[in-house]
C-alpha cells in the first residue's frame, strides 16, 4: 500500500522538485523524487540527468551518480566541467574552481543538499569565497549535482553563473538496507619526496527500521594524496615601475601598438620544486523519522576535515632594479640584467588545517492533500587553521650583496619559458659555495577564520486538486546570517644579512637546476626559523582582526501553471523574491605609525602600542522576478524561455574596512589593499532562450542562447594618495638617507633610520574593490549525447561560445572593466559499457581567459586534458576499475599581457587509480 510519502512524491515533487527546485526548504524533499529512478552504468546515468533537464521548467543540467558510491570522476569539479558552458581552473592538477558561462568562482553559488554552506581560508593569498569549496567533499559523498543556470524565487540568491547544488542520500531514498564500500590506490608518479601510492577508502551503510519508520544512514571517506609541483615563475608581477629602469632600449617596440613606449618587467625569475601531502576525510550521518504518512523529520550531521602540509625550495633571480635591458616589439624588456647582484636561495613550509562542520533539521509535514510545508534549518561552521598558527613560514638565503659579492645576473624573456644566466667569476669559489651564502630574511603569514552560516527556511507548497492551468504555488520566507571572524597573523625579520645569524646548523645541500640555474637549494624554512629563534632574532607577530556579519531576510512567491496552447502542452513558473541584506564590518589591529629603514631594500613596519578599531555598516534590498516558459512544439521537441534577475555578493575580505599595506621597499613601490564594506551586490538580468529535441532514449540534441546584463560590477580601483597614521601621514625614511642608514633591526631600531615627521610623505597605490559601470555578456552553447542503439557505445560533445565587449585589452595601460573567466570550452566524451565493463574517455578544452585583472592582467593559456575511466564487474556485488587523470601530462601556463610575461608555469604529471568496490 503506497503511503503518503509516495503519493508525495509522485505528485508534487515530479511537478515542482524536478522542475530545478534547489531551495533548501525543498530539498529534502526534492532529493526523493530525483532518486526514484534506480541509476546503474553510464548510460543509465545521462539517461536520468536528460530526464532532469527535459521536466524542468527552467535551464538545468545534472550530473547522477552511476551506482550507489560511484559517481563519474575523483573529482567533482572535473565531473562538472562535462556540463555545456561549465568550465574550470585546476590547481595541484584537480579541478578547483568552476566557471559557468563565463563567469568565475565568486559568480557562483554552490550548496550542499539546497543549503548554503561556508568556505574559509588559512592563506593570505586565497579570498573568503560563498560557496562550498569542491576539493573538500568526496566524490563518493554524493549522489547527484544540478546546475541550475536560470533564476527561481525560492533558491538563494549568489549564483550570477548558475547555482550549483551537491546533493547526498539519505536512507528513506534508498532500499531498506543499502552499502558500499570502496578502497583504491593513488599513483602519482612525480612524487619525489613520500610514498608514490596513496590510499583511498570511502563506504556508505543505510538501513531503515519499523516499516520504514525510523532509518540511519552513515558515511565516511579517507583520502590520502602525496604530489610533486615543478614550477618555473615570477613573482610580484609585471609592471611598468617597479624594478625600475633609467633608460631602456625601445627601439623595437610596435608604436601603432604601443605609442607611449611603455615597458613592462618583473622582479624576479624562479625555479621551484615543491611537494605536498593532503589528508581529507569527509564523514555524514541522517537519522530520518516518520511517525505517520503526514510527517517526516531528518537530522543530519556532515563533516570534513582538509590538512595539507607541503615543503617547497626556490631558485631565484631578484631584480631589485635593472641596469640593462631591450623591450620587444609590445615592450616587455626581454633581456634584463644587473651587476653586483646576489642569487636568492628560499624555502617554504605550508601547513594548515581547516575543519567543516554542519548540523541540519528538516521537517515536512504534509497539512492536506493540498498543502505541504517544510522547515529547513542549519548552522554550518568553517574553521581553517584553528589555534592561529601560521600557515606559511619562509625563508631566504643570499651572496653578501653589492662589491662584497660582484655577481652579475640576467634573463632571457623572449620565448614562453625564460632562461637565466650569471657570472660569479669575481667571487672566489663562486655563488653557490655555502662560505658565500649567508642570510637574508624569514616571514610567517597566514590566517585563522572562523566562518558560521545559520539558515532558518519555511516553504509552502499547495498543489492544486482541481482542473486549471494553475497547478502549484510556492510559497516561503527565509533568514541567514554569516558570520566571519579572521585574525591575521604575520612575523617578518628582513635584516638577517651580513652575519646577523649564524648559519652554521643549518642543514643546506644543492640539487641540478634548470633553465640556466645551476643548481636549486635544498633547506628547511622551520630549521632557518628555529635558528632565528634560537638566537633571538625572532620578532613579535602582529595580529589583525577582521570580521563580517551579514543578515539577510527573505520573502517569495511562485506560480506553476501547466496547460495547452494549439495541442502543444506548456508549463510556466512565474515567481518573485524580495531580500533585505544589512552588513556590519569591523577591523582590529595595532595601526602602523611608521617605517624602520632596516636593510638597502626593506622598511619594516613599525606599530602602535595599543590597537584601534574601524567599524562600518551598510544595508540594501532586491526584488527579484523570474519567468519560466517552455512549449512541447512537436512530441520531444522542447523549446523554453526564461528571464530572471539575479545577485551574487562580494568575497566576504572584499569588505574589511581595515587597509592592508602588503608592499613597502626603498625606493617604492607602496602599494595597499583596502576593503570596502559599502560594496553593493552585482546585479544581473538574465534571459535565455533554448531548443531541445529528445530523439531517441537516452540521446538529445540542443542548442541556446544567453544574455546577462550586469551591473554594479565590482572591480579593483587604484588611488594614489597618502594613509594617515594616529601621528600624521606615514613618511619615508629612506627617501633622504641619513648618515648611517640603513641599519638596526625591528626589535633594536635606530632612531635615524626610523620615519620622522619631516621626511617625504608616502604616496600608496591603494587598491580598492569598487562597483563600477554595467557589463553584457551573451554566449550560445550546444550539445548532444547519442546512444548508438544496444551497440553499448555512446558520444557526449559540446561547444560553449562566450562573447563581451569588456575583455581585457593587452594594448591599453586603462582597463577599468575586464570579465575574469570568459572564454570558449569544449568536451569531448566517448564511452562503451555491456553488462560487465565500462571506459569512459573524456577530452576537455579551454580557451585561454583572464585569471585576475587590475593594473596589470593574468592570463591562463589554452588547457586540454584527457582522462580515462574504467571498470569490470567481477559479480553484482564487486568491481574492479582504473582511472587515468592527465594523461596527455598537459602543463599549467599563466602570464601576463603576452605570453613571454610569465607568472606561472607548472607540471605535475599524469595520475593513476586502481581500486575495488562492492555493494550490498
């Protein structure tokens, strides 16, 4: 006998829930209905996500795991990148973050189970995104991922490029009892330090009690990865300033291009090699209640924890100026150099941990036939790097600079790769002799942030028992509160030259080199750091405070209306959501009152005694309509149209009021960072158009169009003024030297290297995050998915197209707007499966794109990769499979204008898994 839970789902959520629900409130709910059909294979798993794209009412694409615990890739992201117009950026050679339709990480909202999660970071480098970070979740954790691409009045706001919400199983979805369990190995044949095979275990039990009264469902996953990083870089950017030039050749350059004779060079040229080890465990339990057929309680808790630690060692160039050098025909100086100079031989040490915790209530409880209300509520915590200790430590040797070690150094910029050469025939026994290595500086950086998220959701569902065209209204109101606390921690000596440390315990040995280095170093920066500290050279850590909260209420209403036009049926959802958001922010830290001019490059910063607090708030409302439209024009033939306006929130730092002066050397350059709290959301009006011809089972066709008109759309603004200090404007004391300067040390400064109230004021580059003009960004995208009949093989292959007029122009020193993350990508999928075998090999390709803008850009080349995927039933309970990721050994490749203005360029290798599943 079929309980109300059946009936529920057989009559609303087919309607309402597949029609792309992805509200919180719903999604307990909605997470059934989706799971009612049984996926097993390949083909039955596009088969269902065709099948979740065809009933919706708007533009969504899903993505269904092909077994209990299996779903298609290792990685979630990479599994996402299959969808049309969803693109990614990799980072340690996995997928990292997702583009959708052009638009970045920060466009996009991801949830878990409908609900929006927190992401915090223990590294300065990395902003406090919204969304749910991909790495930090199994795969083997979920059970299906929607993209929903168009607006709905009952799903969170924050997804400009789409809302993407992972979806996990809960035990009355699921047999009465269901498990599964999978181990493999992770080959990493890069690895140089650590065990080239790493461990993999996940399993899953679920079992429901008393009539499918009472069910449990618990999960956990334990993964291991050891992996090897081969970089060749820059570091501190491309720039028409620092390090400064006197008088460059500019002979070659293009003057129809570039009239001004502007000329760009960077600091540094860098040969890295580095290893990391990451232990990730993801872990859920769901406890489900239904006293009766009306009511249905779930409990749930799911947790993750990320360590990574990671040992690097640098070779390095450092250009504090260059003496000599000739620009190409763009201006990129291609063969910088410098004479009595020194080599810089650094290490690194990460480590980090970050903790993810979230415990969750949901209630349906059906009133009527007619009416069904859900409460949804949540507080979900993201903690990285408790206990406030640095996530990086770093430390840098050097020859004794100037006369005292008269090595000249030089680069070669003019291909993709740079080389590097030196002459250290003035200093007996050369440059890498360990008598001429002394030491240079030592930092500590990091961040511990506290994100929590609390989610209160009630929704309304009333399906109409009647004929008309009116079949559902939704109905529902929602309060969130996130809330971010981060301290920022930073210690830094920069005077530890000229024999101010004795280096004698320090364990320093050479390996070869590349690219012109002749060797590269291999040392600890915690043995350096432990030597500092030994010797007291060790000085304080400051601690900045920042913080965020941010209350957002929420009220909405949406229609369902099925009928038919001339034989043909239509369905429309037509709805509107109005949010009011008040933001509060503060920062607390010891305001710099000065500079100590403390060695020929470094002014250290110098600190009040007693901390000082900036606090600021702001507040703004939406409203926020959509409309659904799609038409049955012949039988499997779907054409839709859709409008909606959308809004997607700053990075949660983009709005500490606290200013964040990174940069500060003699001579310049000054440069700053400042948040801004009074940020506005960008604003986005969107509107679709699609066809869709569902020829064959398992097999479609489509093709469709989009436009988004964004406004307020945040982008990094430059001032150059000065910033105030408690005692006036902060000074340069290297600007006019004075006898004997510099000199001293942050703990010990000399009052005469120290700023003074009469030398220069400081004029700061200060970059701040500002809403500026409006942009359009408009693409198409077309796919099809074939099934070649009962033969077991099939095609997946689809093309995105993104198009605005707001690219970055290399050519133009003023970019005031310019999209990060636009660009065209492709995938290409081929796959077989009979009763006992499956392989799966995909190839996916991206355009090149602007990785970060401001004064000066970062590009991403062009990526292509292959992976492979198979598996052979051994019986119905046990599987065997191997996965190939990167096959092809493809490289990443950043730079800035053109493509000889190298950031990054970096190998990783190819990676390998074989393992064994079984189900029950």
């Amino acid at each position: 006998m079929a309980t109300f839970q059946d009936r529920f789902k057989l009559k609303i959520i087919s309607a309402a829930v597949i029609a792309a629900s992805s509200f919180g409130a719903q999604a307990q709910t909605n997470t059934g209905s989706l799971e009612e059909v049984v996926v097993t294979g390949i083909r039955a798993s596009l088969t269902g996500a065709m099948d979740v794209k065809r009933e919706a009412s708007g533009v969504v694409d899903a993505i269904s795991a092909e077994d209990i615990g299996k779903f298609p890739d290792t990685n979630l992201a990479e599994s996402l990148q299959r969808i049309t117009g969803v693109a990614i950026d990799r980072s340690n050679n996995e997928g990292n973050q997702v583009t959708v339709r052009g638009f970045g990480p920060s466009f996009n909202l991801v949830t878990l189970n409908g609900r929006q999660m927190p992401n915090s970071s223990a590294l300065a480098s990395t902003p406090i995104s919204r969304s749910f970070n991909f790495r930090e979740i199994a795969a083997e954790s979920v059970s299906a991922v929607e993209v929903h691409k168009t607006g709905k009045a009952h799903m969170f706001t924050g997804g400009l490029g789409a809302t993407i919400n992972l979806k996990t199983s809960k035990p009355f979805e699921l047999d009465e009892f269901t498990a599964h369990a999978s181990v493999k190995g992770v080959f990493e044949p890069s690895v140089e330090n650590g065990d080239k095979i790493t461990p993999e275990l996940s399993g899953m039990i679920s079992k429901t009690f008393a009539d499918n009264k009472f069910g449990v469902l618990a999960s956990f996953s334990h993964a291991d990865r050891n992996f090897h990083v081969d970089r060749i870089g820059t570091q501190n950017g491309w720039s028409q300033g620092y390090p400064g030039q006197a008088s460059p050749d500019t002979s070659a350059i293009n003057t129809d291009k570039n009239p001004t004779l502007a000329t760009w060079r960077v600091p540094t040229v860098d040969l890295d090699n580095a290893d990391y080890e990451r232990t990730r465990q993801n872990g859920q339990l769901v406890l489900q209640f239904a006293p009766n057929d009306e009511l249905t309680a779930t409990v749930d808790y799911t947790m993750s924890r990320l360590e990574e630690n990671g040992d690097l060692n640098r070779m390095s160039f450092w250009f504090d100026n260059v003496e000599t050098g000739r620009a190409d025909e763009n201006g990129t100086i291609i063969n910088p150099a410098r004479s009595n100079d020194e080599l810089n031989f650094w290490a690194w040490e990460y480590g980090f941990t970050t903790e993810n915790d979230s415990f969750g209530l949901n209630v349906d409880w059906a009133v009527s036939d007619e009416l069904v209300l859900t409460l949804d509520a949540h507080s979900s915590t993201s903690h990285s790097n408790p206990g406030g200790q640095p996530a990086e430590r770093i430390a840098n040797l050097k020859n004794p600079f100037g006369d005292a070690a008269p090595v000249h150094i030089a680069a070669d910029f003019s291909n993709k790769l740079p080389t590097v050469s030196y002459d250290d025939s003035a200093l007996p026994g050369g440059a890498y002799a360990l008598d001429n290595i002394e030491g240079d500086l030592y930092q500590e950086r990091g961040n511990e942030v506290k994100n929590n998220i609390q989610q209160t959701q009630l929704h309304g569902v009333w399906q109409n028992q009647e004929d008309g065209a009116l079949t559902a209204i939704n109905f529902g109101l929602a309060w969130t509160q996130n809330k971010v606390d981060a301290i920022s921690i930073y210690s830094a000596n920069f005077s530890l030259g000229n024999g101010a440390i004795d280096l004698t315990d320090l364990d320093l040995s050479f390996t070869p080199g590349d690219i012109g280095f002749e060797y590269a170093p291999v040392f600890s920066a915690n043995q350096f750091i432990d030597l500092v500290e030994q010797q007291d050279l060790k000085n304080p850590t400051a601690l900045d405070k920042n913080g965020v909260k941010e209350d957002v209420n929420a009220l909405y209403v949406s229609l369902d209306f099925e009928t038919e036009f001339n034989n043909m049926p239509v369905r429309a959802n037509v709805g509107l959501r109005y949010e009011d958001t008040e933001v509060s922010s503060y920062t607390i830290g010891n305001p710099v009152i000065g500079f100590n001019w403390v060695s020929p490059l470094e002014l250290s910063k110098i600190y009040a005694s007693e901390e000082a607090a900036d606090t600021l708030t702001g507040e703004y409302n939406h409203l926020l309509p959509n409309f659904d439209f799609s038409v049955d024009v012949i039988e499997d033939l779907v054409a839709r149209v859709s409008y909606s306006k959308t809004i997607a929130r700053s990075n949660i730092d983009a709005m500490y009021p606290g200013t964040d002066m990174h940069t500060h050397l003699s001579g310049g350059p000054f440069k700053a960072n400042q948040g801004n709290p009074d940020l506005l959301p960008f604003e986005s009006e969107n509107f679709d158009l699609s066809v869709e011809w569902y020829y064959s089972e398992g097999s479609y066709l489509s093709g469709g169009f989009f436009r988004k008109k964004v406004d307020n759309f945040i982008a990094l603004g430059e001032t150059q003024r000065a910033i105030n200090s408690p005692q006036g404007e902060l000074t340069d004391p290297s600007a006019n030297p004075r006898a004997g300067c510099p000199a001293g040390s942050v703990a010990d400064p000399v009052p005469a290297c120290t700023s003074q109230p009469g030398d220069p004021a400081i004029t700061w580059q200060i970059a701040e995050p500002q809403n500026l003009n409006d942009s359009l960004v408009d693409g198409w995208e077309f796919n099809i998915q074939h099934m070649f009949a009962e033969t077991g093989f099939g095609v997946i292959a689809n093309y995105t197209m993104v198009n605005s007029d707001d690219r970055y122009d290399v050519y133009s020193l003023e970019n005031d707007l310019a999209l990060q993350g636009l660009s065209d990508t492709a995938n290409l999928i081929g796959f077989y499966e009979n009763d006992d075998f499956q392989i799966r090999v995909t190839y996916n390709w991206r355009d090149k794109f602007l990785l970060a803008s401001g004064v000066e850009p970062t590009f991403t080349a062009a990526y292509s990769q292959v992976d492979l995927n198979a598996s052979y039933n051994i019986n119905e309970s046990v599987s065997v499979f191997v996965e190939g990721i990167n096959l092809t050994d493809e490289a990443t490749h950043r730079y800035g204008r053109w493509e000889n203005q190298l950031v990054d360029y970096q190998q990783f290798g190819q990676r390998y898994n074989l393992g064994i599943r079984t189900k029950f």
